[in-house]
C-alpha cells in the first residue's frame, strides 16, 4: 500500500527555496514522507535521537559499498579506526600551508578580476584544489573532478540510475588512473594503498569507495560552504568588517553562519525495527532522511535560530553530524574554511553582491552561481 505524500522534495518552491521549506516542514509536519525521500525528519530532537542509536536507525543503506559512511559496527568500527589518523590534529596542521597558500592563490586571482562568479571562480577550483592536494593529486584533475560531481549531483537529484551507474564507473576509472600512478610516492593515496585489514590490504572497490566518499564528500560540501559564507558577508557588511578588524572571529563567526545553511542537506538511515518519530510510526527496513539544515535551524535547541548571533552555544551544532558517525574531516574541513575566509578578507577591502544569486539544487546546498565585486 502506498502512503499518503506529505510535501514534495522536487517542487520549484522545495528546489528554489529550500531553507523556507525546511523551516516550514520543521513546524507543520516535522516528520513527513515523500516518494522521493521516503521520510524525512526534520526537528533536531528527532535527528539527534537517530544519530545516537545505530543500531535501531542503521547506515546500511546503500546495496553499493560505502566505506565507512555506510557500515554499522563492529565492521564500521574496525574501518573508522583505519582513516581517522588521516584527519588527526597533526595531520590538520601539517597541511595547513598548504591550504593557505591554495587559498592566497585563488584569492589573488579573483582579487585581479574584481567581478566573479564565485561558485565558478573560486569556490569549486579552490574546493576541487585542496581535496587534491590533501590527496596527493595533481591539479590536473581539477576540471574533471569539478565535472564529474556535479553530473553526479545531478543524476542523484533526477534519480537516473543509469547516468549514475556512468558516473561511478567515470570515477573508477579516474581512481584506477591515480591509484596506478602512486605506487612509489608518500602521499595520503599512497599510505592508504599499504593500509591493511586483518593483515589483508584494502580491495580496490574498498579504495575507491574511501576515496569517493572523501571527493563526493569533501568537495560538494566544501564548494558550497565556501559559497554560504561568501554570500552571507556580502549581505551583512557590518559582520564581514568585523572579521577584517578581528581575523580571531573568523571560526566563530563560519559555525554560526553554517548552522543557519549548512552544506550538507540530508544523510539516509534505515530502520531495523517499527519506530516513531514525531508522532508517526514508521516501519521496519523503511528509508529515513536525516535533513541537517532543518535541525540546525531548530528554535526548540537555538533561540531565534534563524537569526546570526556571536557567542551562541554551538554544542548542539549538528552540521559535522553526531554519535559514532561524526564527519571524521571536521578538522580538517574547520581549518579550510578558515584558510579561504582569512584568504578572501586579506586579498579584498570589501566583498559585495554583484546581482542575482542562482540557488543550487538538491542534493547540492547553496549557490550555483554567486556573482560578487571583489573591490581591491
């Protein structure tokens, strides 16, 4: 038997404004369903609780391999003990430079141009920069990388299987290339090409599935966080001056901005036995929607959460995730928005709106286009 629809995520009003939907959602139906996201949850109590209990609301969700975003423990465990040295305080720092100077470089050059896209310009190059330098890839994988996550984002929006099989199959072969090339170098893709399990190396489907998950992952977030932020300054100059006055504000000032939009939209969860949620029972094996955005956005856990304010309380902040599944990149992702914010502030003496903005489609957040004055 089907169920009744509650909204539908692929409306124009859901697509183009999607934070006012969620908002909406939040406070009429706050658990709903939809054919196309089966059901989403949308107030932070109700997500909280299925972050911190795996084993009723499994990661299982995918019939592909997701290493380790989609196993449950003990397997996830064994395999989340394996990549989080990769993003160790340690880590972080040692790859710091490399990321401001990635950041400068970029900032200079929109600084140069003064009327930009942002989104084109900066924030996918720079985003598709860092993820190949943290990687150890040559940034000649820049325009193919930028490509082929938006193709890909848009054959998940569409639901078209087939395009999304060309997609993973675009990406093997691009893996299969790099992983050939670094036999012999000390790099990340290196390291984890002599990780082992058991004693057992890594299957190539293992690899590719880690480093899908760090480029699907790292480099749609990160362009569209950089594209938030950006937008946020050139609509609150008062809040951008304050961060040219105290660049120490700069972290503070990212996490508050992200919990008003976050990059990430929703993350799937299935259930092992009948739960409910919001007041709806939902069955066993049913597909659920975790919509970050929404929860961030919570009056119930944020006052006026749709209002930006210094000094709040950002310990509910679930825009890195939560439980055992928290974003493993938290650090390092910190410390790259750090880099461009501080990069951007440096390189310009104003950053302005230079026309309309394009919203970016689900299953992307922010902007497709950001078109801004960069004034030297």
């Amino acid at each position: 038997m089907s169920l009744h629809e509650d909204w539908n995520p692929r409306s124009d009003e859901s697509l183009n404004q999607a934070v006012d939907t969620y908002d909406l959602m939040r406070a009429e139906c706050p658990v709903a369903y939809s054919d196309y996201l089966k059901w989403s949850v949308f107030c932070h109590v109700d997500v909280a609780t299925i972050l911190n209990d795996p084993v009723t609301y499994s990661n299982q969700v995918s019939r592909h391999i997701s290493v380790p975003n989609g196993m449950d423990p003990p397997e996830h465990t064994i395999y989340r003990d394996l990549i989080n040295p990769y993003f160790s305080e340690q880590a972080v720092q040692a790859f710091a430079p490399s990321c401001q100077h990635i950041a400068s470089r970029y900032a200079r050059l929109i600084s140069d141009r003064k009327d930009v896209d942002f989104m084109a310009d900066f924030a996918w190059p720079v985003a598709v920069a860092m993820q190949c330098a943290f990687l150890g890839w040559s940034e000649n994988h820049i325009p193919a990388l930028t490509a082929w996550v938006k193709r890909n984002q848009q054959a998940t929006l569409v639901r078209d299987r087939a395009e999304l099989a060309d997609c993973a199959a675009e990406f093997e072969v691009i893996v299969s290339g790099v992983i050939d090339r670094h036999q012999n170098t000390d790099d990340v893709t290196a390291k984890l090409l002599q990780e082992r399990i058991n004693g057992e190396a890594l299957t190539r489907s293992q690899l590719i599935s880690i480093l899908r998950n760090w480029a699907v992952g790292e480099i749609g977030t990160m362009a569209a966080a950089m594209g938030i932020l950006v937008q946020f300054l050139t609509d609150n100059p008062a809040i951008q001056q304050q961060l040219r006055d105290t660049p120490g504000k700069i972290p503070e000032a990212i996490e508050e901005i992200l919990r008003l939009q976050g990059p990430l939209v929703t993350n799937r969860r299935k259930t092992t036995c009948p739960v409910t949620l919001g007041g709806r029972n939902i069955p066993a094996e049913s597909i659920i929607s975790i919509n970050w955005i929404s929860a961030n956005r919570d009056d119930a856990v944020f006052e006026q959460a749709d209002e930006f304010r210094w000094g709040r309380d950002q310990s509910q902040n679930l825009m890195y995730g939560a439980g055992i599944h928290y974003c493993p990149g938290a650090g390092l992702a910190r410390m790259e928005l750090n880099s461009v914010i501080s990069a951007l502030l440096e390189a310009s003496s104003d950053l302005q709106s230079a026309g309309q903005t394009t919203p970016a489609h689900y299953p992307a957040s922010g902007y497709a286009t950001l078109p801004i004055h960069v004034i030297p």
